[in-house]
C-alpha cells in the first residue's frame, strides 16, 4: 500500500497508530515488523510514537527493527559481510574516510603515480576523496563521482584501487560502500534474501519518495520477492 498526503497531513501519527495496532496482536517470538526511514530523526519520531502506546513498546526491542535504510543495510547484510571475511569496522563515514584517503595518498611510494595524476586534475582531492565501491556483477569495483582521468589497468588506476582497498582492509569506509558491499552479499548468498524476508514480515517504509535507486535496488533484491507485505 502506498499512502500519499501533504506535508503536516500526520503520516507519521498514521504510522504510529498503525504499529501501536499490530503490536496489541503480535504473537511471534522470532518475527518482526520492519519500519524504515531515511533520517535519524524520522527514526526518533517514530520510536516516540509508539513509546506513547504500552503495546507498541514491544516493538522497540528483537524481533523488530526500526531505523534508517543506511543503518539496516549496515546491521543486517554490510556488517556481516565485512567480518564474515575476516575485515573490520572502525568507522563509516564520509568525512573521516576522505581525511584517512588524503592520509594515505601522501605515505611512501606505495601511491606515486597516483599523486602524480591527481596533482593535474583541478578535482583531485575530489576524486580520491569520493572514491567508492560498486557492486558490478558480483565483484566490488572502484569509482568516484565522475569518469577517472586513468584507464584502471593503469599504474594509477591500480593504485587508485589499491588505495580504497586498503582503507576498506583497515575499516574505513563511506556510506555508499555499505550498499555495494549489501549488494554484492546478496548475490553471493541468495539464502539471505528468504532469510531477512521471513524475519520481517511485514514492512513500513517512511518517505518513500525520497529513496533513491541504489537504496530501492537493495530493498527490491531483499524483500521483493519473499512474501514481505
């Protein structure tokens, strides 16, 4: 169900009501309902709406889930992925991942023809700093926010990649390294999709219109096809 009304119209009160409503009916143990939002302040809002209701208290703790997209991709398919294969987490975040890429540029001679490069290009730190991955049939490629100035079988699109891939290796990432690596755990183990899917049966997506591809791809590939209402 797709429900639209203006700014103000109290959709927010609506879903309050509503989880305050299934909580009074909920039974399961291992079963949750899953409400999403895009912002940390969407997510408060509406744990204070529910913390109104004794019932919908329940919904505050295991089975169920509320928080944002960016925080579920991480809790349920990045996090997992990431130490399942012997990485770690030290933080996600834009800013710090782009102050440890200029860090690490500047170190020995690991990056010289990178520096080189970048030196030349009125956006190098730019390109260094917005460096990311994207899941490409099932593989983790690196990219920026526009075309690189070096073919990537290049010594500088080698050391370009090697760069990223070591921050990822010492646990630095940005937030959009979050979805590549979701997705790409997706695909890898298609299992994962039924599992998250059976766990949340039902799903509440707050502010629809403001998900973008990336975001909706991942939410399509985990509970498009499971049987989540």
């Amino acid at each position: 169900m797709d429900l639209q009304a203006a700014p103000g119209s109290g959709k927010t009160s609506l879903v309050g009501l509503k989880l305050a409503l299934l909580a009074k009916g909920w039974t399961s143990a291992t079963q949750g309902v899953c409400v999403l939002s895009h912002t940390n302040t969407a997510k408060d809002e509406i744990k204070q709406r529910i913390t109104a209701a004794t019932a919908g208290r329940r919904f505050l703790g295991y089975p169920h889930f509320i928080g944002t997209i960016q925080s579920f991709t991480h809790t349920f398919l990045a996090a997992p992925a990431i130490r399942g294969q012997g990485g770690r987490i030290v933080v996600v975040d834009d800013a710090a991942y782009a102050a440890a890429a200029q860090r690490t540029l500047m170190k020995g001679w690991d990056y010289a023809n990178l520096r080189s490069t970048l030196k030349h290009q009125q956006d190098g730190e730019r390109l260094l700093s917005d460096a990311q991955f994207v899941c490409d049939g099932g593989e983790l490629n690196v990219v920026s926010y526009r075309s690189l100035p070096f073919r990537s079988e290049s010594k500088s699109g080698g050391e370009f990649a090697a760069l990223k891939r070591r921050l990822a290796w010492a646990g630095i990432f940005r937030f959009q390294d979050m979805y590549a690596i979701a997705e790409r755990h997706l695909i890898r183990a298609p299992h994962l999709a039924r599992a998250i899917s059976s766990r949340f049966p039902f799903v509440l997506l707050d502010e629809m219109q403001d998900t973008d591809t990336l975001q909706l791809r991942l939410l399509d590939k985990v509970f498009g096809s499971g049987g989540a209402q």
